[in-house]
C-alpha cells in the first residue's frame, strides 16, 4: 500500500512557504533545492517544517487543496506559529 503526505517547506532564505504532497518526501525536497521546481527555485534552500500522512493521493491531494484556501491557510498559519515553526 502506498503512502503519500502533505508537506510545508520553509525557506531558510526568505519567510517563502510551501504546501505539496508526494509519497517521496526525501526526493521531492531534493528537487525543490536542486532548483528543479519553477514555483520554489528563488527561494533555496528549504526545509521540511511539517508532514501529514495519507493512505491515498486522493486523501493528500485534497488535504493539499484544503490547507491552500482561506480557511485551511488560516488554520496551518496558527497551528505552525504555536509550534514557533512559521
């Protein structure tokens, strides 16, 4: 069974965030800093500041979804700030 998450990527440059999901978090986070995503290239280096798991990519995909829109953004933004990770 494959297993796929969402994730929030920080950049150690500037305060860029981002919201993806994979099922190969290590690989995926290596393209984001080798500068072979168009989206995130200009703000390398990244780390990873928080996963999900999922059993689906459905399941991710529409996590993904959700945390980009307004309500979910709002709820991700509070959530990593009490963790001091935003």
């Amino acid at each position: 069974m494959e297993k796929y998450c969402v994730y929030v990527l920080r950049s150690l440059k500037d305060n860029f965030h981002y919201i993806g999901h994979t099922k190969d978090l290590d690989k995926r986070l290596r393209s984001h800093n080798d500068k072979k995503v168009r989206s995130t290239k200009a703000h390398v280096p990244y780390k990873v500041i928080y996963t999900e798991d999922y059993h689906s990519r459905t399941e991710a995909a529409k996590r993904e979804y959700y945390l980009k829109q307004a309500d979910g953004n709002i709820w991700l933004r509070q959530y990593l700030k009490d963790l001091r990770l935003w």
